[in-house]
C-alpha cells in the first residue's frame, strides 16, 4: 500500500501526466531522445522473475526477446488480487515495451495488448523512430518497486523504478553498442495510468517517468 506522502506524489505526477521518451543512463542525450531502453548482454535470454505468492498467470504473454537481452521483474504480492493483477499487467507492459524496441516492432502483439490510446500511439512512434535511427538495444533491464493506489472503476495509478545502469543502444548495422557511464539517471521512476481493456487485461494509457528520482536511484 502506498504511504500517503507517496500517494500524495503519485497524484501530482499524474496531474502532470506527459509523454517524452525514457530517460537515458548518462547524463546527456544522443539526440534520438533515447540514449537507454532495455535488455542484457549476458547472452541470455531471461523472462521475468515472478514472485514465489505470484506463479505465471494460464494466459501470460511470451516474451521474444534477443538473445543480448535480459529482463529482470522485481515484484512482491500486494497481499491484495485485485492490486496484484494491475501490478502483474503493468510489469508485462513494461516487458512487451522492451521488446517492441529491442525487435524494432512498433505494433508488436504484446505491445498493443499491454499498451493503450496515448501511451501505445507515443510508444509505436518511438519504436518506429529508433528504427528509423538505426538502432535498437541491448544490455540488462530491470523493474522494481512496483505500487499500486487509486483503484477504483476499472482504472488505477502505478508507480515502479527501472534501473538501466546495464542497458546501452546498439547499431543495427554495425553491432556497435553505444556505452554510457552509469550515473543517478540509470535509475528512473515511471508513474502510469492502468484501465482496464475489454480484454480483461489491464493497459498502461498514460505514463511519466523521472529519471535520478530518489525513490529509485540505488549503488
């Protein structure tokens, strides 16, 4: 459950809700706006980590990711189900984000599944820009602190950190990876609006993010 103060911040951060591109690990942008996305150079392909109360859903998605990525989800049951379904959904959006770009797939089933009206339309256009760019990503991604308020109507507010300390562009033609110096940046807060889809699956239809904010920031 969120204290109030963090309930407090979440509420004005969704007030202010826009959409700009993820925050990048170093501390100045390459000019495409998204100096850092996703993944691992491990060689591994890695899905997400489910919490021991959270086994794998009957209708999950499958991720494809690259063999140079991992995705690593940090996520603890809520205690509540309701909440733990919008927590599980939101960490399979920011999964389906990763790998629309790491496959330069703007409309990429899981993408569209997980994502909705302003944030799937500003995501696919990133996708297709990153393309456009020639670059896609690699390195090691991972989710946590994950918290949900506000539930009520088929909507919530989500809030969960990133840390991209391990993640780097990579040219698509040469296999040239991009590497930045890790910084405060590498770890970024992301707030989101969730509805609820005619699915049943829970979507991610606005989303913020704060790159170096405290409440993620870890060394």
């Amino acid at each position: 459950m969120l204290t109030t103060r963090r309930g407090a911040a979440i509420a004005s951060l969704l007030a202010a809700l826009s959409l700009t591109i993820t925050g990048c690990s170093s501390d100045s942008d390459d000019g495409s706006g998204n100096d850092k996305i996703a993944g691992a150079e491990t060689g591994k392909v890695s899905p997400s980590t489910p919490s021991p109360s959270a086994p794998a859903e009957k209708n999950a998605p499958s991720f494809d990711f690259p063999p140079d990525i991992k995705v690593t989800v940090d996520r603890q049951s809520s205690g509540d189900p309701a909440k733990d379904a919008i927590l599980r959904d939101t960490a399979y959006a920011a999964q389906a984000r990763v790998e629309a770009f790491a496959k330069s797939e703007s409309r990429a089933s899981n993408m569209s599944r997980y994502f909705a009206a302003n944030a799937l339309s500003f995501w696919a256009g990133r996708v297709e820009a990153f393309k456009k760019d020639g670059l896609t990503v690699t390195g090691d991604y991972r989710y946590f602190d994950f918290e949900v308020s506000d539930v009520a109507d088929g909507s919530a507010a989500v809030r969960y950190c990133e840390d991209q300390s391990k993640a780097f562009n990579k040219e698509i033609k040469t296999n040239k990876v991009r590497r930045t110096q890790p910084s405060d940046k590498s770890f970024v807060l992301y707030t989101a609006l969730i509805a609820r889809g005619s699915s049943g699956d829970w979507q991610v239809t606005q989303q913020s993010w704060k790159k170096g904010d405290r409440a993620c920031v870890q060394r």
